[in-house]
C-alpha cells in the first residue's frame, strides 16, 4: 500500500483512481482481519460501486480512501499496543 500513514489520504487523491475492485475487496477482507482484533466488527463490508473512477465500499457509501486510513490506523496501533483478546 502506497499510502502514508502520516497523512489521511482523501477521497479526491489520485492515487484512488488506481485502486481496482479486487485490490479494494482485498484492503476490505484485510481491515475485517485487523478490525475483528479491535473489536471492531463490519459484517456487511464490501465493494458498491464506482463512481468517476474512484471505488465506493459498502460502509455508508464511503470512498475507498476511508479504508485505507482505518486500516493505516489499525496497522499503526497493532505493533504499538496489544489487541484486545477476543
């Protein structure tokens, strides 16, 4: 993932027209995995639709970029501090 966890990366960046369906239905099934360590459960995470080349995911109708800034959140907080035990 190119994105940099020090900034959010918004909905308009560019680098969001190169992301495919696929490669966001993988960042989905990797941000389930990490998230379900948190707690956090998404049970109807998935791809919607894409609109002016950027993909949308089932998540309220986010941008993909959305995903990318939980998941850099989730991977930052992972090697610092120790999930929850599930």
């Amino acid at each position: 993932m190119t994105a940099d966890h020090r900034r959010p990366t918004g909905p308009a960046d560019p680098i969001m027209r190169t992301y495919t369906e696929p490669e966001v239905a993988s960042l989905l099934e990797e941000l389930r995995d990490r998230g379900r360590k948190f707690g956090l459960i998404w049970p109807a995470l998935a791809t919607d639709q894409v609109v002016d080349g950027r993909v949308l995911v089932r998540f309220g109708v986010a941008p993909a970029s959305t995903v990318l800034n939980l998941l850099a959140i989730l991977r930052h907080y992972g090697k610092v501090e120790a999930p929850c035990d599930s």
